[in-house]
C-alpha cells in the first residue's frame, strides 16, 4: 500500500429522490498533485457494498442509471475516477503527478502511473471511506486494476465482477500490434521504454482524433492519463490470472462485442474452469461493452442477485434486450 497519504475528504451531500442516504461526492486527497474522485452512498445496516472501476475513457455518467437501481435497494455503491481521468483531474490546481518527467539511461520519459499505484490509491480511498468488505465490479480497462487488487486483497473481496473486461490490449488483435509487442517483449527491459515511445505516438494521433473536451481539464492531462493507463497494460493478460487464489469470480459479456474480444472474453472463462473460484457466466443479447449503461437494469438485477448470495455458481445464463419499461426477459442453462 501507499505509505504516507496526505488525506482530505471534500463531500458534497446529495439527497436523490425520496431517499433517506445521502450521496457523496468528493476527492480523496492524496497530494496537492494526485487526487481521486468518488461518488458514494454507504449501505443500509446489514446490506453489502460494491466498488464500481471505470473503463479507460468512458465518462462517469455511463454509470449513472446502475448507480441509481443499486442505491434504491440500499446497497452501499461507491464509483471512483482513477487519478489519471477527468473528473480527478479538474480538482487540481497543479500538474498531475504522473506528467512529471525522469531520466533513465534511455532519455526523458514521464514518470507515469502504473497498475500497482493505481491499485494503491483505490485501495487506499476505500479505506479513507471506512469500507471494510467489499464486492468489485469492473467494465473494460477496469478489469486490469481489478484483476490485481484481487490478487492482492482477496481478503477484503467478496465477489469480483468482471464486465465486458480487457483481456489485452486492442492493439495486440491484430497482426501488427502482435508482431510490435513480440519485438519489444523480446528486448525488454529496453523494450519497455521503446514501446512507450511508440505507444505515445500512436495513442495520441487516435485521441486527438476523438476531438474529447472536459471541462476544467487540459487536453494534455486527459491524454497523458489515457496514455499511462494504457502504458501499465501493455503487458497484461487476464489470462494470467486463471490459475490465481481470486474471489468468487463472476463474468458478464456483451453479444455485439468485437469479435476478437469476445473470443478472448470467452477463451479466458472457459480457462476459468479448472480454478474453484469460477462463479457465473452471464451473456446480455443485444448488450454493447459499456454494459451498466446500455442495459443498466439488466446488469443490475444480476449483480443484486450477486450482492445477496443467491446467483448460482456454476450455471451459465443468458439474458435478453431490455424492454422499453425496463423489465428484461431472461433465460438459464446448466453447464
């Protein structure tokens, strides 16, 4: 863990709807430098809590209709922005920490944020919102901190979630991407410094391309966040972790995913089988990869079913397109 926090908790109260929990909003202060944003609403007496992780640039908003269903129920939800995204970027006044530049035998790079520090300081905010026990729940290039805090926490972990995840990176889906990572892999550690050269380049002509705009936030702040939580999966395989002591461990899928993910997706569950912690398997029809905002009541009903222990492990099911009103068909099968 991160030794040393500079901690301060700015809440904003919100009352939502006829609700008798407040919601809060607010940033965990890390240094003047590095800050983390947090919504939140703590659980009714007796009612269990999950931490929701992000995807690499899909704002909070996605969001906000699950948050809504799992407050209404009492449950504890607590949504965090990494440091390196725009809603921890607009509270500061100074340079985020991971622009600042170091020297290695190479040349100049930027010291960056990492997987591990980006566990460190989520860990660290649970913590500074007294949650003890937890359930985590990941979308997209949130499965690569999670899948680590996992490993490490499993104690504190009830259940893991993983949500249309990051299996690899989306460059390594195609033959170049493949061929470029083969190279660097084979001359690390210089590949790594060379990789994120290259890397840099390629990411910043794509996001300067998306034309993204924040409020209060630099375009520079926001690209090098993207960047850095890049950088820290270049390496990464969720495949890696099917062997791994982990948390009941659970899997949602959307059925219009990319085709070489979804494969992935199911590549890695299928590895899954052979590890007890394996829980279930959940594919939404008609679902796309930002799942909690496409079909919020969908995911929600799976996870609450999660959250209250009665989602049968090992029992693979398929739930159809929401309808208008909000209600979902679904269907089960048995392995």
């Amino acid at each position: 863990m991160i030794q040393f926090f500079k901690l301060q908790a700015l809440a904003l109260c919100l009352i939502l709807g006829f609700s008798t929990y407040a919601v809060e909003q607010g940033v965990i202060e890390i240094a003047d430098n590095h800050k983390v944003y947090f919504k939140y609403q703590k659980a009714k007496k007796g009612k269990p809590t999950i931490v929701l992780l992000n995807g690499l640039i899909y704002s909070l908003d996605n969001w906000n209709r699950y948050f809504e269903l799992m407050t209404k129920q009492d449950f504890g939800v607590v949504l965090f922005a990494y440091s390196t995204q725009p809603e921890s970027l607009r509270e500061l006044s100074v340079p985020p920490y991971f622009s600042e530049v170091e020297y290695v035998m190479q040349g100049a790079r930027q010291k960056g944020a990492t997987t591990q520090s980006l566990a460190n300081e989520l860990m660290h905010s649970i913590d500074a919102l007294n949650i003890k026990d937890f359930h985590l729940l990941s979308l997209s290039y949130g499965s690569v901190v999670a899948a680590e805090m996992a490993k490490q926490y499993k104690h504190r972990i009830q259940s893991l979630i993983f949500a249309a995840p990051a299996v690899l990176a989306s460059h390594r889906y195609n033959a170049w991407g493949k061929s470029r990572h083969a190279w660097y892999e084979a001359i690390r550690p210089n590949g790594d410094y060379y990789y994120d050269q290259e890397m840099y380049s390629s990411m910043f002509a794509i996001i300067s391309a998306g034309n993204y705009s924040f409020p209060g936030v630099e375009f520079m702040d926001f690209f090098n966040g993207v960047f850095h939580m890049g950088s820290s999966a270049k390496w990464f395989d969720l495949k890696d972790y099917v062997t791994a002591d982990l948390p009941p461990t659970h899997l949602f899928l959307a059925s219009r995913e990319d085709g070489p993910l979804l494969e992935d997706q199911l590549h890695f569950w299928e590895l899954m089988k052979q590890n007890p912690t394996r829980g279930s398997f959940t594919m939404f029809e008609g679902g796309e990869h930002a799942l909690p905002g496409i079909v919020p009541e969908a995911v929600a009903q799976i996870t609450t079913e999660i959250l209250n222990g009665t989602r049968k492990t090992g029992t693979e099911y398929k739930t159809v397109n929401e309808s208008k009103d909000g209600d979902d068909d679904s269907s089960s099968s048995s392995n």
